[in-house]
C-alpha cells in the first residue's frame, strides 16, 4: 500500500499561501519562526532556562540535511544524533527534499532561526526519498525504530486521508512505552471526516492548523440580506479598512462582453469560475481587471464544480507591472449558484476582508473520526511558517505538517521540566491550556474543526494542575437524560482550595459538580426532545490558569443497554417507537478492531470478548424504514486473555448444525477436486 504525504496533499495550496505572503508584505526575512513561536508562547519558558534540553525527538520524514547551519551535525555531537535511512539503508538519513528539514526546524532549529524547543536532540528516520509517497511498511519500521532509539516523542507530519490499521497498532506500541506521539491532520479540509491514519489514533495527539500570527492571515466575510457565506480571499486580496456594502449583480463569467451591457458601477460583481469556452483560460486576473473596468467594487468568484477553492490573483502568467485594485473572493458552488437565483430580489450584500490569526485554515483536515472520541485534538500555526530548507536554504511553507512541529517542541519543553510526567499527562496540559479559535463572523469554531483550540505553550509551562480526561464524549438517550463523569486532577503545585468550576453550553443542558478528594465528579442532564450532538466546555479556574475541558454528547431517541457477564456483553436495544431490526458495532478502543451483530425485539444480541479494554459500542436502530443511532461504552478488566478476542454467542444446537454443512460442504469439495484431477 502507498500512503501520501500529508504536505504533498497541498502543494498546489502552499505555493498559493507563499505567493501571498510575499506580495503582502515587504519586510520578510528568515526570522518568521520568531513569529508563530513567541505567538503561542514560546518564549516564556526559555525565561526559566528550559530550551529542549536533554529530550530526543523522532522525525519520521523524508530526513533532514543535517549540514544546515541550524541543525548541523550528524552524530552524537551533532544536532541529529542518530536515526535511520530506509530508502538507502547503510547511508546516513541526508533529506535531499526538503519536508522532513522544514519540519525538524519548526521544532528544534538552534541558529538564525529558533525552533520551539532549539536545544532538543533530533533522531531522523527518512521513509521517503521525493516527498511524495512512502509504503506503509516503513512508517511502521520508523516508529519502532525510534522506540528501539529511546525517543521521547514521535513526530509525523505525513498519513493518509483513510484508516490504516498496521499503523494505528505501531503508533500504540510507542504509547505503551510512554512515547509521546505528534501526528499531522492532514491537508483534505474543510470537508467533515477527512482525518486519516495515524491522526486517527485514539491516544496520539492529532494537531489542525491555523494561520500564523503575521499580516497574511487574511479571512473574510460575506453576507447577503444577512445571510452569511464562506468565501475565501484570492491570494493578493489586500485588507479592507471597513466592510464593502452593495448590491450584488451577476456578470456571467467576468469577460468584457458578460459585463458591457450591465450596470456594475459600485456594485459587488458574483461570476461562474471558467469560461464558456472550452480551453479559454480566463485567469481570475482578468476577471479583475474586468470588474474594476466595469466600476465593481469587489468581485466574488464561485467554483465551476462542487466545492470551495483558494485562487490567485498573483501567478508566474500576470503582468509584471499587475497590481490588484479590489478585493476578490472565492465561494463554493452551491452557495454562489443560490446567491444567483436569489438576485431577482433587492439584495444588500456586506463583504469584509480581515486578519485573524487564530482561525482554522480552510485547507486543515476536520474530524469526526469516530462517535467516541474528539479528532482533531489541537490547533496550532501552520500557515506562511519560514523554516529551514535543504541546502542551507530557508523556505515559506504551510500545512498540516508544519503544525505539527510546533506541538513536539511544546511537549519537548514540559518534558524537560517534568521528567517523569507520563505522556497522557502532557497530553492534558496541552490540551485544556490552549486559546480559542473562532470564524470569521466570531462564532468558536466546533471540535470537530479546531479540537481543544489553539496552542498555547506559556499557560501550559506555568499550569499548575493536571485533568484527565483533557475532554469526553457523553451519550445520552429518551430513557436515560443523565450521566455522570469524573475527573481526576493532579496537582503539580499548590493545593485545590482556590479551585471554581463553571459550565458554557446550551440552556437546555443541566450541570452540576463536586469535589471529592482530588476527583471532580460532574453530572449532566438534558432538558427536553433536543435530540443530536451538543457541544460543551467546563471552565476550571485554578491559581489564576484557567483551564478548558470541552466535551461532546450525543443524546438520542433510542438508546443500548450493555452488562458484562464474565466474559459476556449482553446488549439490550430500546427506542419510544416500536423498532424491528438493529445493527450492533462493538470497537476495542485499544486496537480499533470491530465485530459486528445484530439484534431483534425477540432476540436480544451477545458477545464474548476475551481481552481487557474499553469496547465502544455503536447501534443502528431501524423504526418505520429510518435509521437512528445509539452509542453506549463499557470497560471490561476481569477477563481470561488467553482466547480469541471476539466470539459470538452462538447456541450450541446452531454450531452443531453448522458444523454438519461445514463437513458436508468439505466432502463435495474434496470430491470436486478430485473429479477435476481425474479430469
């Protein structure tokens, strides 16, 4: 099997955000990483002489040119101290494509740039030569490798966009050896389920990305009669003091002709991307220049297939002398094909064009993975980052993979000031210290989109109080409105005397809470038919860090029961209407590996399970032809491990009769194989 890279994904797009940066800006320099690293803190610990010191990190990649300045030396003097080269074993892991040197400098460049964690030790492990593709089998000989090499965290910035088992076990091999492992998202976004292996592993942390803390990240607005719609600026779009308020007026496809017989003037023009032409290249340059010919005060560009897109205003084909004069967006098919039958009417639109660091880049790959557990975990700058390159070299860059970097080095940091924290422990001071991360119209953006929110190093450096789980998932049904949850909070420091609790989400959500000992035990219950997904936060304020546990519930009409007996999940279905058929998912959360049964109103369904672990348990329940989900989880600890792990309960008169048609079925079969010889 071949996997993608991640940063391979979105050449196309990282060439487009670099193009942007340069025309936006005329003070760049090789300093950048200087930007999104004091941004998300960075610079606090080093104020207590914690640098990385000490802590090894594994960068499965396509090598790192170890002869760079920043990262020089390869050896146990060096900057890389060991690693691997899959591609030409005996030869050191020397990058000759630039992917793994730009990820190694995010984390621990110790030159003219600084990396978030410049005093880490790098081990490399190169399983791709062209940064384009990389055969499964190496990745998964990468991470033992490093587990081998006694590495303390794992960074990998590459995947696929679909699950992969043989790697999902690899990467939990290393967290049972308390590695703490860093994997990219990926670059599929902003399309819903788009995490792909290892981000889709449940222990890992799984980073998004958002845009850095520099003038080129640029969002925009749209609303029509109030409406809001997504649109993305064109790369050279510049931004707008204030918004751009006008009428909107259809000009086909921005040519000369579509726009000579209509008035424009002051208007804000929507056009269809493409030409009528086959073959006609009518760049979006053109387009423009069109628009402002025709007296449009802003142009609105909307796709030719399904989808949203990012395009350029500034490419190798324009003029030299070429400057953009109004700003231009981009929008998804549908969106612009409603907004054109909507034009009949009077319409005022309202078009704005801002930064906004901390939102999620459109191109970041969004979760949900699974019903039982949050993906992405984080957020953190990958966009317009300058980091090193090959051949001594410098390089803006952006994706997923870039993000990434950014979270290794922050763990690099808590590592070296607790040696002995575990690595689901860093997992929590990452996740529930980190800043919130909203749209453009100021709205947070989901868990799906942006996980916890965005990295923030400094309040995870001086947090003082450790919370596990860093963030759940509740199900809740008609029959059953209320769960409880607990919490556990350790203590780094200082005492829970001065600890407050507070709950954000829907009205209709009750929330209630208590201490016990160093347990915070939380209870919830819904009010009402408001059947779906709800998402929550509860607020800890503790010796003036506050700290975010964001939290999903599903809340369903029907509901499963489950009881363990032995080595025995009995499962009962209910929904308030009568239901004739249900589909039974039953998930070992340590492995993902999944058996599937079904159930009746007359049959109740069982299994046996024969290994100790979490099992999710996820239902179709069919009433009247529609579908209805329920979830539920069980923990099994009191087992036999020595069988298989899944065995459904059959009844011993069915397997003898299966037994039967499977001997008669070998005698045909035997007979036929002879009568084909003899043949």
């Amino acid at each position: 099997m071949k996997l993608l890279i991640v940063f391979a994904c979105i050449v196309t797009i990282s060439a487009s955000l670099i193009s942007l940066q340069f025309f936006e800006s005329n003070d760049i320099s090789h300093t950048y990483l200087d930007r999104s690293v004091p941004f998300i803190g960075g610079a606090i610990p080093r104020l207590e002489g914690i640098d990385g010191n000490g802590i090894k990190i594994a960068v499965i990649d396509t090598g790192i040119d170890f002869n760079h300045p920043d990262l020089f030396g390869w050896g146990p003097d060096g900057k890389v101290i060991g690693g691997y080269n899959f591609i030409q074993e005996g030869e050191p892991p020397l990058d000759t494509n630039g992917h793994g040197t730009q990820v190694a400098g995010i984390i621990a460049a110790d030159g003219q740039l600084i990396g978030v964690a410049p005093k880490a030790k790098i081990l490399a492990y190169k399983v791709s030569e062209n940064g384009e593709a990389v055969s499964s089998d190496l990745i998964i000989k990468a991470i033992d490798k490093s587990i081998e090499d006694g590495a303390d965290i794992i960074n990998i910035s590459l995947g696929v966009n679909k699950t992969n088992a043989s790697i999902e076990h690899a990467v939990n091999r290393a967290l049972e050896k308390e590695i703490f492992v860093v994997v990219a998202a990926g670059n599929d976004g902003p399309t819903p389920q788009t995490i792909g292996s290892p981000g889709r592993n449940y222990g890992s942390v799984t980073v998004g990305s958002t845009y850095n803390n520099l003038t080129s990240s640029l969002v925009a607005t749209l609303e029509v009669n109030e409406k809001p719609y997504t649109v993305i600026p064109m790369v050279g779009s510049s931004k707008l003091n204030e918004p751009i308020v006008g009428k909107i007026i259809f000009g086909g496809y921005g040519k000369e002709k579509d726009l000579k017989d209509i008035n424009a003037t002051d208007s804000i023009l929507l056009v269809e991307r493409g030409s009528d032409i086959q073959g006609d290249l009518l760049y979006f340059s053109t387009k423009e220049k069109n628009a402002v010919t025709a007296g449009a005060k802003a142009l609105i560009v909307y796709n030719n297939e399904p989808g949203i897109f990012l395009g350029e205003l500034i490419h190798e084909f324009v003029e030299s002398d070429y400057k953009p004069q109004i700003p231009v967006v981009s929008m998804d098919r549908k969106e612009g094909l409603e907004i054109k039958e909507s034009l009949q009417e009077e319409n005022k639109a309202s078009l704005h064009l801002f930064y906004n660091p901390d939102f999620v880049a459109y191109f970041s790959s969004r979760g949900p993975v699974s019903p039982f557990y949050i993906k992405p975990d984080i957020v953190a700058p990958g966009a317009y980052i300058n980091t090193t390159q090959i051949n001594g070299g410098y390089n803006f860059t952006s994706g997923t993979s870039f993000a990434a970097p950014h979270v290794s080095g922050a763990a690099a940091l808590l590592l070296e000031k607790y040696p002995s924290i575990h690595h689901h422990e860093i997992k929590s001071l990452l996740l529930t210290t980190t800043e919130p991360v909203s749209d453009a119209y100021g709205q947070e953006f989901s868990l799906n989109d942006s996980g916890s929110g965005r990295l923030n190093i400094a309040k995870a450096f001086q947090a003082k109080l450790i919370i596990t789980p860093p963030n759940f998932v509740i199900n809740l049904s008609s029959d059953k409105p209320t769960a409880q949850k607990q919490l556990e909070l350790k203590l780094l420091e200082g005492t829970l005397e001065n600890l407050e609790v507070k709950f954000e989400g829907p009205e209709f959500i009750q929330f209630a809470h208590s201490l016990e000992e160093n347990n915070l035990l939380i209870k919830i219950k819904i009010l009402g038919q408001n059947y779906g997904e709800h998402e929550g936060k509860i607020i800890i304020n503790h010796d003036e860090i506050k700290y975010v546990i964001p939290f999903l519930i599903h809340y369903t009409e029907g509901s499963i029961s489950v009881n363990q007996k032995e080595d025995k999940l009995n499962f009962t279905i209910y929904h308030p209407e009568q239901w004739n058929f249900a589909k039974i998912s039953v998930i070992n959360s340590k492995d993902g590996k999944t058996e599937t049964i079904t159930a009746t109103p007359e049959r109740d369904a069982s299994i046996r399970v024969n290994e100790n672990a979490e099992y999710w348990i996820d239902a179709k329940i069919k009433v009247d032809g529609k579908t209805f989900d329920a979830y539920n989880t069980i923990e099994v600890n009191s087992i036999n491990e020595d069988q298989d792990e899944f065995e459904l309960d059959i009844p011993e008169k069915q397997i003898a009769i299966v037994s039967g048609i499977i001997i008669i079925v070998g005698i045909v079969g035997v007979i036929a194989i002879r009568k084909t010889s003899a043949d």
